[in-house]
C-alpha cells in the first residue's frame, strides 16, 4: 500500500501532499489536567497521556518532514495555579 504522503504522480501537476504541508507548525499545549479532571482522573494522568501526544506529533511531524516544530507548554500564567 502507497504511503498518502506520496499520492501524486510526477508530470500530473497536482502537488503531492508532502508540498501541501505547512513548514512549520507550532502547538499550544493546554488543558491536559482539565481534561483529566473531566474524566475523574488525577491531573498527572492527563499530562502522561499528553506525553503520549507530543510523541505522536512529534514522530509524525518527522515522517512528515515537517521542517518546524513549536510546542509552546508552558504559560507564565500557569504560575498562579495551585
């Protein structure tokens, strides 16, 4: 099976996905402990599970070739939360 990165063929003048991706993506991450606490679980579970998500992106951003990555993941602001 044809991997979609790679779906255009060359000379059909449709730009194949790989010239359709940004550069750079960058990611706010927030709400991890939220999410978890929504689903009665402790905040440091959200934050793993979140750990889980950063390697995802991470990992496909580089199959990808996704030539940038930002994740912003922390807010001088989360400094007044308990």
């Amino acid at each position: 099976m044809q991997d979609d990165v790679d779906t255009a063929s060359p000379g059909s003048g449709v730009p194949d996905a790989r010239q359709r991706l940004p550069r750079h993506v960058a990611i706010i991450m927030d709400g991890n402990g939220r999410w978890a606490n929504q689903r009665n679980r402790a905040r440091t579970w959200g934050h793993r599970e979140g750990v889980k998500s950063v390697r995802a992106v991470v990992d496909e951003s580089v199959r990808r070739r996704v030539g940038t990555l930002t994740l912003f993941a922390f807010s001088s602001e989360n400094w007044r939360r308990p």
